[in-house]
C-alpha cells in the first residue's frame, strides 16, 4: 500500500501543508527583519569570529 492511500485517510491532513508554509514563512521573515535592523557593529563582530585580525 503507498503512503499515499494513509495520508487520504487521516481527517483535516490537508492544513498540514498550508501550516508548514506559514511557519516558513513567518520564520523567514521573523529573520529577515531581524537582519536589516540588526547594528551594523554586531554583525561586523561576527562576521569577524572565523578570523579575528589580531591573531598571527
């Protein structure tokens, strides 16, 4: 039997992927926010971690 014919069987499965989509795309922009209004120095720190300059 395919995953399918278990899928069509469970009530109200078709919001799963819609809710799925929502949540993306609320994280998303939830991020996206976050990073245009973020301190410029914050993110030049952390941009910085891999190879901090005053290291030899």
């Amino acid at each position: 039997m395919k995953f399918i014919h278990y899928l069509e069987t469970i009530t109200g499965v078709s919001i799963y992927p819609l809710t799925s989509l929502m949540i993306f795309f609320l994280f998303f922009a939830v991020v996206a926010t976050w990073a245009f209004k973020a301190d410029k120095l914050y993110i030049n720190s952390m941009k910085q971690i891999p190879f901090p300059e005053n290291e030899n």
